[in-house]
C-alpha cells in the first residue's frame, strides 16, 4: 500500500497517511520507504513562511518496507529556508529508492 508520511509535531511521531483514501492508517516512531518521492505543496510552504508557523504540507510517498539497516545519506526540509527537501550539500531532493525516518526525526535515503 503506498502511503504519505509526515512529521506529527504534536504526537512528536510519523503520521502514516493512505495514498488512496487520505485517512491516518498509522502512527510510527520509525519506518522504512521504498520507492520514495518527497513532496511540498508550495502553498503550504508560503504559508508557513509568511504566518512564521508550521503547517503540515511536506510528505514522503512511498511503500513500506522492513528495515534493511541501510546507511544512506541525510535529507531535510527546512520551510524557512528551502522550497524542497535537500540533501547535507544542499542539492534538491526529489526521489529515492529507499527512505528511514527514524524516531528522532532524522531522515535518511539511498
């Protein structure tokens, strides 16, 4: 099942979404994607942005899997600064075979 997963500041989890019906199917501390693209919904980005407060408008897509133990990269997704998720150089992310989010909100991807 593929799913939209974000950062619950509230729960301070990941919110697991259905791709098909837009419910939470889940709440996760940590979790592995496959096939994974990230998303910003530029309205939600300014927003955040010109009211100076977070708002829920950046997702990773992707499928569930179990948990390799992959050592991948490091991405984040700063609103304040930047209109997509970036890698540690600060190159613009867009897709990736797999994706951690880990339970201290740190995001990794290969």
């Amino acid at each position: 099942m593929r799913v939209r997963v974000y950062r619950n500041l509230s729960r301070k989890c990941w919110s697991v979404m259905s791709s098909e019906t837009g419910l939470i199917v889940a709440y996760k501390t940590e979790l592995v994607l496959a096939d994974a693209t990230f998303t910003v919904q530029p309205s939600g980005n300014a927003r955040c942005r010109r009211e100076q407060c977070k708002n829920v408008h950046a997702f990773v897509n992707g499928t569930i899997v179990e948990d390799s133990g992959f050592a991948g990269r490091k991405v984040d997704y700063n609103p304040y600064t930047s209109t997509t998720f970036v890698d540690d150089d600060g190159c613009p992310v867009h897709k990736a075979e797999f994706v951690r989010l880990d339970k201290h909100f740190k995001c990794s991807f290969i």
